[in-house]
C-alpha cells in the first residue's frame, strides 16, 4: 500500500481528529503515491492511523478521508458522505421551494475539499484539492444518484487549485447547462444567481441567516450596503420596510444584478441608489460631506490571505468600521463582518472597538454573528469557521 509515515510525536493532531497533515511531519513517502491518491497515513512507530489523499505540491500533503484505517475510499464511501451531509440539510431543504444551500461543506462534512452548493434544480460543485480532483467522477455520478438535478456544473476555477498545482476548470460535469441566471428563493426575497460567472459558485449562501437579521433592524432606516455585491442585505433591507438603499460595489456587473434582483422582488427603483466605486474612498467622501444613515453593513472580501497580510488586513478593517461609525446616526445599527479565516472573533472585536473608539462613538454588541448553518464547522477542525460578524448599536 502507499503511504505516508509521520515524523515522531507528529501523530498529534491526528488523534485529535484534525484532518490536516503539513508536510513539515512526514518523515517519508512510501510506494510513490500519485497526485491525488489514497495513502495509509502511519506514525513513527507502524500503526496505521487513517488514510487521506496525497498532494505533493500544497504544504498541506495530506488530507483525511477517513479515520477509519479498515475503510475503503470508493465511490459507495463517497455515496456514503454525500447522504448524510445531505441528510443534515433535510431541513433546510423539506419545502420544494427553489433553494440556495450548501450539501456539502468541504472539510468540516468530513470531504476535504469538496463544496456542493444547490440553487433550485441545479447544482454547482467545486473540487479544490487534489484528493477533490481525484475522485471528481466518483463524486459526480453518486450526486447525481443522490439528488434529482437537471444539471451539475463546476466551478472549480478558484485560486486556491493553485497551491495544489491544479488548473482552474469551470464547466458542465452532468445534465444540462444551467442557465444564465437561475432564481432562488430566501425568506421573502428572491435572488437572480449567475451559478457559471458569479463570485464562488455564484451567491453567498453564508451570508443567509444574517440577510434574514435584517428583519430586526431595518424597519423605517435608511440604510448603507458596503461591497453590495448582488444587492442581498440590501434586498432583504426592504422587504423588512428600510426607507431606502444605498448599494456601494466596484463591480459594475454585480450592480447590474442587483438593479435586476430589485426589479424581480418588485421594490421601488427610486428607494433604491447604485454607487459603482471603492468603498473606502466613497466613505470618506460622504463623511467629508457630512452624509449619514441609521444601518450600515460592511461585508468586504477577504483580506487577509495569508499571516503576512494580517497587519495590512487589520488595518483595512478597521478604517472602513472606523469611516461606518463616523457616518451612522444617533442610534444607528452597524452589521460589520470579516471572512478572513486568520482573523479571530477576538482580533475582529478588538478592531471594531478600536474603531469606535477613534471614531469617538459609544456603541454596544446587540448580536454576535457566524456563517449559516448549512456551512456548519466540525469541532476538529476549527479553521472551518472563517465568517464573523458583529451587530453594534451606537449610542
Ligand atoms: N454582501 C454580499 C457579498 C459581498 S462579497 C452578499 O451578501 O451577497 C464582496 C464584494 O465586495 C464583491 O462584490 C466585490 O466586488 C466587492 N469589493 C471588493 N473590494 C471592494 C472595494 N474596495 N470597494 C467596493 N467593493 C469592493
């Protein structure tokens, strides 16, 4: 059998379950094991461990299909992890409404780098390492086994297939093309998702429980979307009664969905404003003019990829929450998040704190937020829980 054999001691974390091997702890490759490969993973000592698929060219070289030294990995294993990451959605997926949700949640619904997101008859997968890559036809045929889809599409085209010295692929894997723009239904709102060109696989589906909060605090408010993308918070914004919505994106496509996501839940265009531009300096050109609003969100990208970028992110988040304090009125709600995974829940409220501080507003939590629960984080693997966000009022 091909295998991995751990250095001594370095057998840690793999008895707490985390599915991560680096490979700074092997100490040899056995039986040349190609890209993608099942291997045994062994300690120092012989015991087989788990077996995981190999990666020759990412840092992380392993990564664990199953902890389960006896168990095959074939297409019936993955039937097997695909019902029941399935099974966990049943319900979120009970009504026959057109949904957007995520199946399958890579690492933490033990399928390291496989995503599966749904959006109404269609399915889009994205197969990020080379484990992922390895078994995309096992995969492919169990879904369609599994699900009733017209059609499964790839958008395995993220920049991270280069860390596994994988090229970026994008097309249909089974089934029809989905169309342009397919519709899903979210609470009240309805979203056009563009499943073949949008960002990820197309919608933010994390962002759903916290699209729904606005419910809550929108009634009556003149709200800000920073980084609108598509337009969702803001949409979600009207249908709880917000007077009216500001959508700032530097993408112009994203807008243009937007404007067409609005007219599709039927809202007001004169209660809604487009503002295609940086974020940071549309803020500080309204705070110079003075211009205020009651609800601000700031959902920005990830900007911290690395542990070198974490200064430079740090700082970025905290000038746009720095800019949000100073435009939002007495009493005014600030939903800010951060999807950098390098970015604790800790560092983010010490940052936002900060930033009211020199903003020279008090403010208080009224909500402490996270990615939906369809993009659940198992308890071994903590990296799975990159989305934060933190509802403040200010006083
Ligand atoms: N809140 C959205 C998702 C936001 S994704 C939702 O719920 O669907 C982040 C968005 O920020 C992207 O649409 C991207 O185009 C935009 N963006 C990135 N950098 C930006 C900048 N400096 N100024 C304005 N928009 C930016």
């Amino acid at each position: 059998m091909k295998a991995v054999v751990l250095k001594r001691g370095r057998e840690k974390s793999l008895m707490r379950r985390h599915p991560w091997i680096f490979s700074g702890a092997i100490a040899r490759v056995e039986g040349k094991p190609r890209r993608g490969e099942t291997v045994d993973i062994l300690a120092a000592e012989g015991a087989v461990l788990a077996r995981g698929s190999y990666s020759p060219a990412s840092q992380i070289t392993v990564r664990v299909w199953t902890f389960d030294p006896q168990e095959d990995v074939s297409p019936e294993f993955f039937h097997g992890r695909l019902e029941r990451a399935i099974d966990s959605r049943r319900a979120l997926i009970a009504d026959e409404g057109p949904h957007g949700v995520r199946l399958v949640n890579a690492e933490s619904d033990a399928l390291p780098g496989i995503i599966v997101d749904r959006y109404a008859e269609f399915i889009a997968v994205q197969f990020l390492t080379a484990g992922a890559e390895y078994w995309k036809g096992a995969v492919v045929g169990e879904l369609s086994r599994l699900m009733g889809v017209s059609g499964i599409y790839e958008r395995s085209d993220a920049d991270v297939r280069e860390k596994e010295d994988l090229p970026k692929l994008a097309g249909v894997l089974a089934g029809r093309e989905p169309p342009d723009l397919v519709e899903i239904r979210e609470g009240p709102c309805r979203y056009l998702v563009d499943l073949k060109r949008g960002h990820k696989t197309g919608f933010y589906l994390d962002q759903r429980e916290n699209r729904g909060m606005m419910g809550e605090f929108a009634r009556g408010a003149d709200v800000l979307n920073c980084f609108s993308y598509t337009g969702g918070f803001g949409i979600a914004a009207l249908h709880a009664g917000a007077a009216r919505v500001t959508n700032v994106d530097s993408s112009a496509s994203a807008l243009e969905l937007a404007r067409k996501n609005a007219e599709l839940n039927g809202l007001d265009a004169s209660s809604l404003e487009y503002v295609e531009g940086d974020v940071f300096t549309v803020m500080r050109r309204w705070r110079d003019a003075g211009r205020c609003f009651d609800l601000i969100v700031l959902d920005p990208p990830k900007f911290a990829e690395s542990q070198s970028q974490l200064m430079r992110a740090s700082r970025g988040y905290k000038d746009i929450n720095l800019l949000a304090f100073k435009l939002l009125s007495r009493g005014g709600t600030l939903f800010t998040f951060s999807c950098s995974g390098l970015v604790s829940a800790e560092l983010f409220q010490k940052i936002v704190a900060d930033a009211a501080l020199d903003a020279g507003r008090e403010a208080q939590i009224v909500r402490r937020l996270a990615q939906a629960s369809d993009h659940p984080t198992l308890l071994s693997f903590p990296e799975g829980a990159y989305l934060k966000g933190l509802i403040c009022r200010v006083g």
